[in-house]
C-alpha cells in the first residue's frame, strides 16, 4: 500500500437561493435541467455563481434562469405545477396501446425472434373470435380518450378473422363510447394477400412492416422458406400499399407504410446502406432499434449480438449521416432521438411507454397474448413464452378491468421506473427526459429495479441524450434545432404508437 | 451600503491508499453526508467491488477494488474520479434538501390539485417557521433502526 | 471453506443485507447473523463457477439494496 494525496476545491452553496435542479458535464459546459423540463447551458463560472447564489439581476445568466425555473427568486410554483403536470399527463390516463396477438403462427424464422413465435400447423396458437370480444370488451374500459389495437404475433394475419373481428367489433362499440380509436398492424408482409392488403386499406388500420436493410442484410435477419425473398417480397407491398393509398386519395404525407428495423452485428457493416434505403422509399422516421439482449443460444448471440459500447458507436455514425441528409434538405426523423427531443424542447411528453417514468406497464399498455392472458407489456408477453409468467396480470375471460389495472404487478413496475427513487436516476441531469423500463432490467438483471450503472439501457439513454445535448450546445446559427423541432412535429397520423413499439 | 461577502471555494486534500487493484480511503462525515457517500460509491459498481466500513467515529472507509486488473495511472485516476463524483454527490444531496419543500409543493399541486402555500414567499415563511433541528454539519440521520443511532453514537 | 462478511449497520441497512443473503441463496450456503453493530454474513459452500467473485458480489449487492432503500 502506498499513500497519496490529491487536492480538491468544493464550491460553495447558497441554499437559500436555488430552486431544484439537477446539473452534469455535456459538452464541456454545465447542462442544468428540472422537473418541468427546463435546460439551460452554464459556463464553468456561470454554474459557480448559481451555486453561490450571485445569479442575481444584472447578471448575464439572471433572466434565463428565472425564466426557467432555476432560481428561487421569482420561482412561480403554479406555474411549475402547471408544466409538470402537462409533462406528466399520462400518469393516470389509463392504457392507450393495446397489443394484441392474434397468433402466434409465423412463416418467418428471424434470427432475433425467440420464444415468440410457433411453426404455421400450430393452428391451436390462433386466438378465438370469443377471447378477442372479451380482449375489447375489457380494453375499451379504460379511460383513455385515445384507444389504439396494435396487432402483432407471430404474424398476425395468419390470423385475419381475429383482426378484422376486432377492427369492426371495436368500432362499432365505440360510437357509444366515442373515443379516438386507431388500429395498426405490424406485419412482416409474409402473409399478404391483395384482399387482406384492400381491407386494411378500406378500413384504415395503420400498416407498419419490418425492413432490415438493403436485401442481404435484410434477408440475412430475416429467414424465410428457402425459395422466397422476403426483401423483394417486403419491397413488393410498401409498394402497394403506398400506391393504393394515393389511388384512394389519402394523404401520402399521413397514409404510408411505416417500418422497423432491427440492428444486429450485420447491420454494422451497412448502416449507411440503411439510412439510403429508407430515404429511397420515402420513409419518414428511422427507428435504429437495437437487439434487446435477452432470451438467446450463445452461439446465436454470438453472430449477431454486440455490446452496448458496440451499438451506441453504431448509433453515434449512423445518427451524424441522418442528420448529414437532413442539413442537405432530405427530411428523416430518428425516432429515439425524437422521442427525447419532444421530452427535450416541447412542453409535453410524447408518450412512448418505451420511455416513460412511471414506465407504462399495464398503465400506458397492455398485452394480450393468444389465449387470452394479459400482461404489463409485449416483452412480458415474451418472458411468458419462455416460460416465465410473473408479468401476467390476469386473463380476458375472468378478470376485471379494475383488477387488471390494480394488479400488484403493475404497481411494481411503476414503483421500479419511478425515477426519483431510484438511486443515480434521481439525481441524473437527463431525469426529466428519460425513462426506465422494468422489464429490460429484469431481463438483463433478474431484478425489476435493475442497478443503474449495470444497466445498458441507461447507457443507451444517457449516450443518445447526450449526443442530442451536444448538439444544442453547439448550435449558434440554429441549424440543428431547427431540424430537431422539426423531429418533434406530430401529424395526426403519428399519434398513433405504430412502428414505435 | 455594505457589501455581503461572497462565500468562496474551499480547497481539501483527499488522502488515499493505494494497492493491487484497489484504492482506499476514509471520508468524514462531518464534511460528507452518508448519503452522498452512498451516491458516489453507487456509481462504480459496474467498474468496482466495493466495501463500507466504519472503522471510527463518524468516519467512513471505503475500498474499491476492480473488477478488472488495473495500473497504479488507472487506480490513480479512479481516486480522483471518486473523489469528484463524491464532490458532486454531497452538492446534489445539498441541492435536494434544500429544495425538497419547493418540490413538494409543485409535485402536490402537478398531482393533487393542492399544496398550501399559493406564493413562494408563503412557502419559505412556512420552511422557516419549522424551525428545522438544522445540522449545522449537514449530516443527514442515517438508519433510524441502527443501535448505534439510538444511543446517539454514530 | 467459510467465508464472512460483515456490515457496519450504521452503514448498510440491516434489511438490506438480509434480502442481499436471501438473493444469493442459490449461490451458496448463507448464514445471517444480526448483531446490535453489524450484520454478518457466513459463506459456506458457494458455487465453484463463482467462487472467485461471489464474496465481492455479494457485498455489492448490499450496497445497492443499501442505497435503494435510502433512497426511495
């Protein structure tokens, strides 16, 4: 053992001038941000007067941080009140997105995809005209003004007869319960017919496939019967769809068909050859989704599972080129970064229950698998599958929406992503614009709590966030807010949670 | 008119040891709330084993040892690194009491509808009314179950 | 071989410590002893893969549930 001295300097606190903030090192300035969603950048000296209460009227920094709810002179609580209760609206609007999973039969065999799917004889994995009644009878309960039926799988027009039961059964419940009703698809298009495609379209369920990449990585993922292409097959419907939707005259700006990608260690290789392919077909957001890491063979994680470090660089060059096309006039939206933007420069949150504190297990969303089980979320829906059925939070047949809602286990998740009471989250700059997700600490830890420093999310979160901050930070002729506000316009269409799950 | 004086940064020296991937130190808590040590120590579990011990009085020793092997730069560096995320911690800790009835009445009315003082000069008439049993030390109480606590101990 | 553990509960919540052994229960043989200054934790037959770290670990995971606990 050997000693060692080193020296430090602790600035001095006027406690009885400051209003709550939170503060950390963003692009070698001080970012502080607080509970209503307000950020301000500080020079070194600039955060030493806040601290030691000098801010006072006069100072260059004084009206901007009064303005923002920084400073304990002039602090208007019912203001404050005012924009973290419009932050927070969805605290107790009840459930909005409602998955529902009409099979569980897939012709596709991804290799990211497990324990979700079933081989297509598997007919005894379709849900029943019965439990999809009782899976709308129950969803249209809740309280939210705004009902959305996601319909996922397997591949869920495999089973086409649940679907189209529940679009037209839900609608006709809703002229007395008057809400606004949205439905949407996520298909892998597999399965497509001409006939399913025009009654989609007739009916007006939002459409969001998956496409990887350009065709090799693209078929690479996304393993279909060796004699079919599913790229050319994808390509083929956006196609369609697209077309028919300004043959029936809908507003191509609100009707396309939306897609996700999925990043695996292939995608490394062709991130640009992604981002060009989404701006070929006209595709309004990118949503660079990384794996989520649990549930796989080692061997399989081993081709195509990375580290956090790994994806988050991928993450950084693929998220510069999106912003590159944008400064030249192409209009792309990367859909996390527009998440944290909305949180970031907009008064409300965009209620994405991906990113939400509380989180919205069970009370933003609700799964219901085949059978009629109900759970906090899809992935807890996938957790089932793999044999775990502690998310489940009762039954369509027997359970009540009160108990559902009430359900311990929904409680739980919403104690465990509660921010400010999870040590390091709580005093995190980028507190007001992050989330936690229970279910991915559980995954990866075993606990719902998850510790903050091991958890890859929170690295995620942290990275993405700081990136954008940077950014801002760095941004005097006002190039990079200007496309950023523009990321955070909602169109009527994109209220909807398609393509965001 | 008289000028206040301006408080200003004070300098400390933070003494530690260092051995085969590990650095150890001992904090005072008279300088340090125990929940700013915590807050700091939390922040490298993923890097770090970590082990509190309470070798005197209202001090704390901590040991960090890596989880991966290290060089004598790398503990040098995580030393320092300690010792600002614990400069930072105690500065939250202090942040946060002293705003914790701001935050309290804002987060009422944002949820509740309610939450008293309508101006912010009611609400630090009634802060100072409490007369809080101030810590000049700005120690906060830490497990009220602890013996050691209940005999005024630690 | 016997391996121990012991928490200042000045320092780590008693709790905590507890839920900590009752966590690694699968892991090895735990033994909680609680006296009026410390929690002590006695490590018999832990798990030969993690062996090595389990102690290390162990005293981690109090930490954190330590830390929760303060602050929710």
């Amino acid at each position: 053992m050997s000693a060692r001295t080193i020296s430090l300097r602790r600035l001095p606190l006027v406690e009885e001038k400051l209003s709550h903030f939170r503060y950390g090192k963003v692009a070698g300035r001080h970012l502080v941000t607080n509970d209503m969603g307000a950020w301000h950048f500080l020079d070194e000296a600039s955060f030493e007067d806040l601290l030691a209460g000098r801010i006072d009227q006069g100072h260059a920094e004084f009206k901007a941080l009064q303005e923002k709810g920084f400073l304990r002179e002039g602090f208007d609580l019912d203001r404050a009140a005012e924009q973290m209760q419009r932050k927070k609206r969805f605290v107790g609007q009840g459930p909005h997105l409602h998955i529902v999973i009409t099979t569980l039969r897939c012709n596709q065999s991804c290799k990211y995809c497990h324990a979700s799917r079933t081989n297509m004889d598997r007919v005894d994995t379709d849900m029943s005209l019965e439990t999809a009644k009782q899976v709308v009878d129950l969803a249209m309960q809740s309280p939210s003004p705004y009902i959305n039926f996601e319909f996922q799988g397997g591949e869920p027009t495999v089973n086409m007869a649940a679907l189209r039961f529940i679009v037209e059964y839900s609608r006709e419940k809703n002229k007395y319960e008057n809400k606004q009703l949205e439905h949407s698809l996520v298909t892998n298009m597999t399965y497509m017919t001409e006939e399913n495609a025009e009654w989609l379209i007739e009916n007006e369920v939002l459409v969001c496939t998956s496409l990887d990449g350009p065709e090799e990585l693209h078929n690479y993922n996304r393993t279909w019967r060796q004699d079919q292409n599913a790229y050319a097959n994808v390509r083929k419907w956006i196609d369609y769809f697209n077309r028919r939707y300004i043959e029936v005259g809908r507003d191509p700006q609100l009707w396309h068909v939306d897609a996700l990608m999925t990043t695996s260690r292939k995608t490394f290789d062709h991130w640009k050859e992604v981002v060009d392919l989404y701006l070929e077909l006209g595709m309004h957001t990118i949503f660079l989704r990384p794996l989520n890491p649990y549930g796989f063979a080692v061997d399989t994680w081993k081709r195509i599972g990375y580290t956090s470090e790994e994806y988050l660089e991928f993450y950084k060059r693929a998220f510069a080129y999106i912003l590159e096309k944008n400064l030249a006039g192409q209009e792309i939206v990367e859909g996390t970064a527009a998440t944290f933007l909305t949180k970031i420069l907009t008064a409300d949150d965009p209620n994405f229950v991906d990113i939400l504190s509380p989180c919205g297990a069970g009370t933003g969303q609700v799964a219901y698998n085949y059978d009629g089980k109900i759970f906090t979320c899809d992935e807890a829906r996938m957790t089932s599958a793999m044999g775990n059925d502690m998310f489940q939070i009762g039954q369509v047949q027997d359970t009540s929406y009160a108990e559902m809602h009430g359900h311990p286990t929904v409680r739980a998740m919403a104690v465990a992503s509660l921010q400010d009471s999870l040590p390091s989250c709580d005093t995190c700059w980028n507190k007001p614009f992050c989330g936690v997700c229970p279910m991915h600490n559980y995954m990866t830890s075993g606990d719902i709590f998850g510790q903050r420093p091991n958890s890859p999310k929170c690295k995620e979160h942290y990275t993405i966030a700081s990136v954008l901050f940077e950014h801002l930070a760095d941004d005097r002729d006002g190039k990079f807010e200007k496309i950023f506000r523009r990321w955070t316009l909602t169109r009527p269409r994109e209220l909807s949670s398609d393509c965001k799950t | 008119m008289t000028e206040q004086a301006q408080p200003e940064a004070e300098t400390e020296d933070f003494a530690f040891d260092l051995g085969e991937r590990e650095i150890s130190f001992s904090i005072d808590e008279d300088l340090y709330a125990l929940d700013a040590i915590y807050g700091a120590s939390y922040l490298f579990v993923d890097r770090c084993y970590l082990f509190l011990s309470r070798l005197a009085e209202r001090k704390v020793h901590v040991r960090l040892r890596t989880k991966e092997p290290s060089s004598e730069a790398e503990l040098e560096a995580l030393a320092g690194e300690f010792a600002n995320e614990l400069l930072n911690s105690q500065l939250r800790f202090r942040i946060g009491r002293a705003t914790a009835g701001i935050r309290a009445q804002y987060m009422a009315r944002a949820f509740f509808g309610s939450g008293g003082s309508s101006t912010i000069q009611d609400l630090l008439a009634e802060l100072d009314a409490e007369e809080l049993a101030e810590d000049a030390l700005e120690v906060p109480v830490p497990w009220k179950d602890s013996p050691a606590q209940q005999k005024g101990e630690s | 071989m016997t391996e121990r553990l012991v928490f200042a509960r000045s320092l780590y919540a008693k709790e905590a410590v507890e839920q900590a052994a009752q966590d690694f229960a699968e892991l090895a043989k735990i033994e909680v002893i609680v006296g009026d200054h410390d929690v002590q934790l006695v490590v018999t037959e832990p798990d030969p893969e993690l062996a090595p770290v389990l102690m290390d670990e162990l005293a981690n995971h109090a930490l954190f549930l330590t830390v929760s606990a303060a602050r929710s």
